[in-house]
C-alpha cells in the first residue's frame, strides 16, 4: 500500500491530547492495525470509529463535523435510568426507622410469625401516618433481624465489654432436625447500666462436640467478635 508524504514526519499522536476538554471520551491512539492499514494515521475516534491523522488542528475539525456531533448528543443522552423510571420508589427515613422499631419487637416479644397479620393491623389504623406505608411480613423482618438488627445490638455489646473482665456461659445443643449448636452468654458488668448484667452472645452451628472442637469454635467465635480472649474470668458448663 502506497504511503503519503505524512509518513516520513514520524508519528506524532500526544497523550496529552486526550485530557483536552474537546477531545475528553473520544480520542484515543490507535493500534499499530488500524495505524498501518490506514497509511500511520495514529489517532482513533471512539463515537465515529475511524480513525484521524494525529493533528491537531485535524482533530479539532473532525470534533466539528456534522457525524461526530450527532454521535456525540446520542451518546450524552444515554443516561443511568433512576429506579423511579422502573416503577420502584426509595423509601423515606421515618418508614425505615417503622420496620426497624417493629422488627426490633418482634425479635424480642414475639415469634416472627406474628408480623404478617400485626402488620396489616398497624397499616389499616395507622391511616395518615408513616404506619401506613408499612409493608412487613415474615421475610422481610427476618432479614432486617439478621442483616441489621442483630450486627448493631453485637457490635454495641461487644464495645459495651470492652477490655474489661468477663464469663462465659456456653452450652451445646440438638434442634429438631439433629443440627448440634453451640450457644454462647456473656456475663459482665456492663458501663451503660452500671451493674453485672447476662447477655446472650450468638449461636454457632457446629458439626463435633469433642472437647477440642469446641474449644477451637469457641476461640474461633470470639476472635470474630473481636473479644480478647485471655479477658475470661469465668466458664460456665453444664457439667462437660
């Protein structure tokens, strides 16, 4: 393929080019295949996908042209579609704040159950009111104990301990279905309310109850939690 005289000024394609408000999300080098299959011209066009002799003054009157224009504005309307445009509304703070005081009584007066009729009772009378934007039944509020409820209450138990002393209260147990766990207590003296208090500490599914398995689920459970193990003042067993 015949070359053009541009050939034998080198190539002279600038990087610097590309940080240029005019040529910004466009302009790019092109490939020693698209340089040499198009007589060494060394810039790229991405909206037009063609590629340009690497001159400014070239570039500037590719930027001008009535094609790239057109790629341009049909590129800039593209825009992220918000989750309104699917049908799907954020929910305000005050209707979150709901779920959560609802899941957080739920968790601790009643059985998880109770939440699919408790909540079309509170939404039929809450009329008016964030009450009646509830939506809550089973699922969700297991979720909402389990993701958000449950890390918070730890998290703030754990900071509750902190460097100090404590005991812990474990036993190993069968359910139903002979899944063995392993449930941990703490019991403290807790600063918030200024006297020894017992706390439940979580549940650890657990496949051997050899002395040695529960020992390293034990250390396991509370480097998770983050509680220094050397702080144990106490270990309360049902005989083991």
């Amino acid at each position: 393929m015949p070359k053009t005289n541009y050939a034998k000024y080198g190539r002279k394609y600038k990087t610097e080019w590309e940080k240029e408000l005019i040529f910004k999300g466009w302009l790019k080098k092109a490939t020693d295949v698209q340089s040499n299959m198009n007589d060494l011209k060394e810039a790229y066009c991405s909206y037009c996908n063609v590629v340009l002799r690497a001159h400014h003054n070239d570039l500037v009157d590719h930027s001008k042209t009535a094609k790239h224009v057109s790629k341009k504005n049909s590129l800039n309307i593209k825009k992220q579609p918000t989750l309104n445009s699917f049908g799907i509304s954020t929910k305000s703070n005050e209707s979150k704040i709901s779920d959560l005081k609802l899941a957080v009584h739920i968790a601790a007066h009643s059985s998880v159950r109770s939440i699919d009729h408790l909540g079309e009772i509170l939404k039929s009378c809450g009329k008016g009111s964030t009450l009646e934007n509830i939506k809550m039944h089973r699922t969700k509020c297991s979720q909402l104990i389990l993701n958000a409820i449950s890390p918070a209450l730890s998290e703030q138990l754990v900071n509750d301990i902190g460097d100090h002393g404590y005991s812990l209260i474990v036993d190993e147990s069968t359910d139903i279905s002979v899944t063995k766990y392993m449930a941990f207590c703490v019991r403290y003296f807790s600063k918030s309310l200024q006297k020894i208090t017992t706390q439940f500490l979580g549940l650890v599914n657990i496949e051997r109850a050899t002395a040695i398995a529960l020992r390293d689920i034990t250390l396991e459970f509370l480097k998770e939690l983050k509680l220094v193990p050397e702080n144990i003042i106490g270990l309360g067993v049902d005989g083991a």
